[in-house]
C-alpha cells in the first residue's frame, strides 16, 4: 500500500494526436478515491480499435490520450470503501464496467453499463483522456472497482490480457449474440484476434462448418487451429463472396460474424446468411460511416444485429472466461505471435497494421 493516497508518476505512451507515432511520456496518475484501486500493468495487447482510435476515428476531442484497453495487472493498493479487492489479486480492467446498480446492468437483455471512468491522467497539467474505460500503456493505473475484474491468482497475465477486449468480444459474439446452435453452418468475415475467438466459439458451439473469409490469405492456416474447416479469399473470385457462399450451403449460413470494421463487409455479411433464420453479428467497429442493405434482407426473415464486449456481463463474465481458458475450454496462447516491451509500442502499432498482433510487457 506504499503507494495510496499519493499521486504516482509513470511512463506511459501517449497519443498526442491523430496518426502520430505515440510518445513514450511522464505523467501523473491521481490518487485512488472511493472505491478505486490502483493497479500495476504487467501486459497488455494491441487491439484493432486502438489503431482505429489513432488512424481512422479523426476524434480529435479523444486526444491526447493513453491508448491500450486489453490488459492485465496486480492490484498495488485500495482506496477507501473497496470491498471486491486487496493489494496483490491479479485483475483485468474493463473497457465495459458493470456498476450492477443502473438500469442497463439490471436488466438481463444488455451489457451497456452506463457508468464510467473519472480522468485520473494528467500531463504537464493536462488532462488525458482514456481510452474506452482504461487505459493500459502505462506502468500504474487507477480505476473504480466496478470495471475491474478480479482473476485467478494463477492466471498468466502476458495471455489472459487478451480476454479484456478481443478474445471475449469475439468468443461472446458467436456463443451469446448470434446464439450459434450444434450443426449449423456459420461465416467468419475478417480473421483478427476477434474473428478468429468467434471461430472458436462457433465451434465450441458446435457448427458443423466454419466459412472463414479474409482477403489475407496468410490468416487461413490460423483459422483451421480454432476449427474453420473452409476458406474463402473473395479477392479470389470474380462475383460477390455472399453469391459463392450461397451456392457453397443450398442457399446461405446460418450465422454470419463481421469482424473486420467495413461497411461493405457489413452489409455482404447480411446477404451471406440465408433467408428465414439467418443471423448476422456486426462485431467490427466504426462510428463514422453508414451501413445500407436492402429491406428485403431483412423482409425474408433474416436478423441483423450487434454485439459489444461478446454480450457478456463483463466483472460477472471475465473470471469465468478465464478459468474456461485454465481448464483449457477456451485457446488463448495460439493468439500471440509477437511479445515486446512498452518502448517497442510503435513497432507493435505498425505490425497490428498489417494484421499481427503483439502482446507488450509493460512492468514484471
Ligand atoms: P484485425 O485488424 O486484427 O483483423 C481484421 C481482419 O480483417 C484482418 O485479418 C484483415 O485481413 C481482414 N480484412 C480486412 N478487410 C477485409 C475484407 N474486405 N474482407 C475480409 N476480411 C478483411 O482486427 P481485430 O483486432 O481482430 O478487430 C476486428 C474488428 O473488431 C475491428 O473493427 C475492431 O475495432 C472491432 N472490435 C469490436 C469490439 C466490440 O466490442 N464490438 C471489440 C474489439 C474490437
Ligand atoms: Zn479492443
Ligand atoms: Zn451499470
């Protein structure tokens, strides 16, 4: 506890501006309050919304900011009134809190919790904004116990970071929102870390086939390792890729997944599914363009909807995931392909560009 009550300074990489390289930085964190803890940050991943944050969100009210929402930690201290942690538990902070206390966490159709985080980031006395809920390029944080989850004291840091963002998203997607059911048929549009978590839900649903649809061919071999047992490059072929998997199933899948952050794709994810049940998820992220589709899409009998954070009720969820990942239910060690430290976080930036994704260790 040598360190409650009092304002810590810490390296942290911040993003200064859109598209900049961020910048390794001093800053403040302010002390925990009421029902805050401070957390030190073992690991973090490199999520796609991070770079759609710094490259595509042209948000420039969200800067400067400290990015990085998929991390895990040890609890250092306790504010007062913390009752669910002490110092030394391994946690996963939220992007998405659960307050269980506002009418979104009472209410068993969502999980849009409608608390947030207080800005405790400061920089030459200005404020930082975080990312999401958290923020997770930096050595020490602070956060309000409603959007931590408390984990295993066993659990690997360096992988179960992966479950605060992409690897739940995507799982949650496929098992809770589209509901994937035994025997059915199912298209993954996009094989990120998130697209490829919902081929492991789909099967672990069990789907009979698994369409896995990405312009990288390079993401195939991944894919067939949680469980897609086709593949499909749409560059590849000279119609549209809802036409080729329709001939594919007798006329469309049964549950299609977006997982790339397009519009178009969006909109072939839709068309991909057959007519009178078929369900399609839209996974990937953007707030600044439109989607369209034709009435008729939805006029057969086809659903179209939305998941955040996989649909999962995220401080209830998060503990559970990772002991499905403890008890070797669900995979998380085949995501990882690079490892880095925090100074390497622009080489980890420019490699999330062309599709691969770095764990970095931030403090041992
Ligand atoms: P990623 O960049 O690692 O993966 C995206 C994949 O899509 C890549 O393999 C790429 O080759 C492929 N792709 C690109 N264009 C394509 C096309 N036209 N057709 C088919 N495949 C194409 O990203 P990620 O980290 O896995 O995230 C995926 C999306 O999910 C992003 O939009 C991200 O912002 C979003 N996301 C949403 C939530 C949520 O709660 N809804 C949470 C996390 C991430
Ligand atoms: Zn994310
Ligand atoms: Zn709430």
């Amino acid at each position: 506890m040598a360190t409650a009550g009092k304002v810590i300074k810490c390296r942290a990489a911040v993003a200064w501006e859109p598209t900049a390289p961020l910048m390794m930085e001093e800053i403040e964190v302010a002390p925990s309050q009421e029902g805050e803890i401070q957390i030190k940050v073992v690991a973090t991943g490199v999520c796609h919304t991070d770079l759609y944050h710094l490259f595509e969100g042209k948000d420039k009210c969200g800067f400067p900011s400290v990015l990085g929402h998929e991390g895990a930690g040890v609890v250092e201290s306790v504010g007062p009134g913390v009752t669910d942690f002490k110092p030394g538990d391994k946690a996963i902070p939220l992007f998405l809190s659960q307050c269980g206390e506002c009418k979104f966490c009472k209410c068993p159709k969502t999980n849009l919790c409608d608390r947030n985080n207080r800005t405790i980031f400061h920089i030459i006395f200005h404020p930082l904004a975080f990312f999401g809920n958290v923020s997770f390029s930096l050595w020490q944080t602070v956060i309000n116990q409603i959007a931590v989850a408390k984990i295993d004291d066993d659990a690997p840091l360096d992988r179960v970071c992966l479950l605060g963002c992409s690897i739940s998203t995507g799982y949650g997607a496929a098992v809770n929102t589209a509901g994937v059911i035994p025997g059915s048929v199912c298209a993954m549009f996009g094989l990120g870390a998130v697209g490829l978590a919902a081929v492991m839900g789909c099967k672990n649903a069990g789907a009979s086939h698994i369409f896995a649809v990405d312009i990288n061919e390079q993401k195939f071999e991944k894919a067939k390792i949680f469980g897609a047992t086709d593949f499909l490059n749409p560059k590849a072929y000279n119609k549209p890729i809802s036409e080729v998997l329709s001939e594919m199933t007798s006329g469309g899948v049964d549950f299609s997944l977006e997982c790339v952050g397009n519009t178009e794709v969006m909109r072939t994810a839709l068309e991909s599914c057959v007519k009178g049940w078929g369900v399609c998820v839209l996974v990937g992220w953007t707030d600044v363009k439109d989607i369209s589709a034709r009435p008729i899409q939805l006029i057969s009998g086809k659903t179209w909807k939305r998941s955040l954070f996989g649909g999962f009720k995220s401080k209830d969820s998060l503990p559970k995931l990772v002991d499905d990942y403890m008890t070797s239910k669900i995979k998380l060690d085949e995501f990882i392909t690079h490892k880095m430290s925090l100074e390497q976080v622009n080489n980890a930036v420019n490699l999330m560009k062309t599709g691969i994704r770095c764990i970095l260790n931030i403090s041992k």
